[in-house]
C-alpha cells in the first residue's frame, strides 16, 4: 500500500512534508509508514486520501471500483475544485464571493477584468 501512496504523490507532483500539512497529520505517520513500523490508521488514510483527491480504496490498493456515481460531474469541475482546495488565495477569493451580495461581486469581476486588460496591454 506504500508503494501506491508513493507512485499517487510522485504523480501529482507532491513530497511527504506536503502531503503530512495538507492532510493535517505527522510526518512521524509517514515516516513509520514508510519503515513499516505501523501502517497508518483508517482516519488518516482518510486524510491522506482526501488529501491526494483518491479515494480510501485506491490509495489501500491501487484500483478503483468500477463505479459511475463520480462526486463531480465532470473532469473540468474536478480539477477546478482541487485546484482551489489547494490554493489558499483561491479559495479565500471564492469563501469571499459566496458571502457578499451578486452585485457587489459583479463590481468585483469588473474591476478584476479591467486590472487584466490593463496588464494585457
């Protein structure tokens, strides 16, 4: 199973201190892991998995069940989703926008367009 953990991270380009702040655990977890003095608990394979954008059954064996219920509909919304869970300024912008009035968030989107056209220029 370590091996999957470690062909997934290499794949999307993260090392373990990555993976051990972004899924909230200790790098002591992976390094016991690793040495294959304890294997990680199912939460923090959770973790790890959520993490990792796998599921808890790929990333403990290296295959996906044959399943059409996808959580997103689609390959773009996936990707646009994680690439705002891990950036931080993105999803900042996005908690922003969900909480202010449409108007207001118009106003923003105008301004944001306009300060990229100028940057074009």
């Amino acid at each position: 199973m370590y091996k999957t953990y470690c062909k997934i991270r290499d794949e999307k380009g993260y090392k373990d201190a990555d993976v051990a702040r972004g899924a909230n655990i200790t790098k002591s977890t992976l390094s016991d892991w690793k040495s294959g003095r304890c294997q990680p608990k199912q939460e923090k394979l959770q973790k790890i998995a959520d993490f990792l954008n796998v599921s808890l059954e790929y990333l403990m064996t290296g295959e996906e069940k044959n399943n059409d219920n996808k959580y997103y509909l689609n390959d773009e919304t996936a990707e646009i989703a994680q690439e705002i869970f891990e950036n931080k300024d993105l999803r900042s912008l996005f908690d922003m926008s969900r909480k202010m009035p449409p108007e207001r968030l118009k106003a923003h989107l105008e301004f944001m367009k306009k300060l990229e056209e100028q940057e074009n220029k």
